[in-house]
C-alpha cells in the first residue's frame, strides 16, 4: 500500500513533557492509530535485562530488537505473550532504553517496525525522532516541551499515581540526564526540527494542549485542500 497519504502527526519532545498523554488524546479525538515509540525502546530494555545481553554489544541488542515478540492491545503492551504495559514505566528501564537508543544499529532495527503504523485513517506517534528521520513527511510536526522542574513533578505525580517509588531529587536528575544523553547523541538527537511547531506545555492543561495540536492539524489539512 502506498502510505505516503496517509496523515501523520509526529509530537516528539523531551522525557516527562506529556507528550504521550497528548498524542494519546488526539489520536482518539481524530479516530487515528497511535503509535508510543519510547515504548518500542523500552521494551528492547527489558528484554536486554530479562536476557541479560550484554550492553555493550550493539550488534547483539539490534538482533534483539529486530526479533522482539511484541502485541499491542487494547492500552496494553505484550512482550513474549506477558502484560508489561507497567513493567515498561519503571525507571530503570527508561535510562536503559534511553543508552540503548544512543546505537545507530538499534535505532535502524526498530524503524520499519514504527512505519507500519502508518495505517488509514491516519497515526498520531510520540517519541524523539518521529518528525525528523521516521516520518519525515508528516502532516504536522510538534515539539513538544515543558521546563524540567514541571515535567519532574508531572513524572512523580505519575509514578505515585501507580503506587511506584519516587523521589523528587532523583527524578530530576535522571530527567536532567537523560535530556543531556538524548539530545547530545550522534544519531536522531531530541531537537526542534525546523518545520516543527513548538508547544510549551509548562502552563497548560492537558486539554488546552491538545486543543493546541487539534486546531494546527485542522489548520494544516486546510492548507493542504486549498
Ligand atoms: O519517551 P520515553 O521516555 O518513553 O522514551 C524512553 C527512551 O527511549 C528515551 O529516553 C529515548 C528513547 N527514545 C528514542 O531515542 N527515540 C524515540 N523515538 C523514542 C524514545
């Protein structure tokens, strides 16, 4: 199928922005797929944790990646026939994915793998990378931001909500870090993309968020009629 017309909106942005929660809201609002991308490199966490592969070895963790048994259902994610949906979310398997997402190999094994997403009626995908090298063609592309100390709290807020450990200290310096690794690697660094819009979320709601991504991709699929 050529997929090249089907819509796409890429939200790609920082640890903890809410990025997720946003991409989520509109992909229900428009009927559209969604598609969470740091899931993908979580999950290759997890497997290298649960098969204790060795970290270091890049070639190794793409094969990994490349053969990961994964299901996405109802809200739910599957790794090898098990629910991990939570299991994803601990922290140490963010830092993980977050190292492992610096390998160009592990990055090239996963992409086919996210451009399948691209079904009717459209996508609407989160992540560091989806504007600039995924899909580069979207119908719209955000960045999508929030200053560290507020994405900090939000990430407590979140983990408490599920009844996790957490610790404020901690939590901004692994938000802090992990910024620093994601946008200072070689391959697909976190930035603004030129032809990307920024939303700085630091003082909005969820709602007035995704009321902010709605009205530019009605701007957008307007233009593009005209
Ligand atoms: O969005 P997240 O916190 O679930 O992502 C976990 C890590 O995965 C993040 O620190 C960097 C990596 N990642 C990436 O490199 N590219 C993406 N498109 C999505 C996530």
């Amino acid at each position: 199928m050529n997929t090249a017309k089907i819509p796409v909106i890429t939200i790609d942005g920082p640890s903890a922005s809410g990025k997720g929660t946003v991409a989520q809201l509109v992909a229900k609002k428009l009927g559209f797929h969604y598609l969470d991308s740091g899931a993908l490199y979580r999950l290759v966490a997890l497997k290298t944790l649960l098969s204790q592969a060795d970290i270091h070895n890049a070639d190794q963790l793409a094969e990994l990646a490349k053969h990961l048994d994964i299901v996405f259902k109802n809200e739910q994610i599957y790794l090898d026939g098990t629910l991990v949906t939570e299991d994803i979310r601990a922290e140490q398997c963010g830092i993980l994915a977050s190292q492992l997402a610096a390998y160009p190999q592990v990055r090239a094994a996963l992409t086919e793998r996210q451009r399948a997403f691209r079904q009717p009626p459209g996508l609407v995908t989160d992540g560091r990378d989806m504007g600039s090298v995924i899909f580069p063609d979207a119908t719209l592309k955000i960045f999508l931001t929030a200053s560290a100390g507020i994405r900090t709290q939000r990430r407590y807020n979140q983990l408490k909500e599920k009844g996790m450990d957490a610790n404020i200290t901690d939590l901004l310096q692994d938000i802090q870090k992990r910024d620093e690794r994601d946008s200072n690697r070689s391959v697909a660094p976190l930035e603004q993309n030129a032809d990307a819009r920024l939303l700085d979320t630091s003082a909005l709601t969820i709602s007035q968020a995704q009321d902010a991504v709605l009205s530019w991709y009605n701007e957008m699929v307007h233009i593009n009629r005209v």
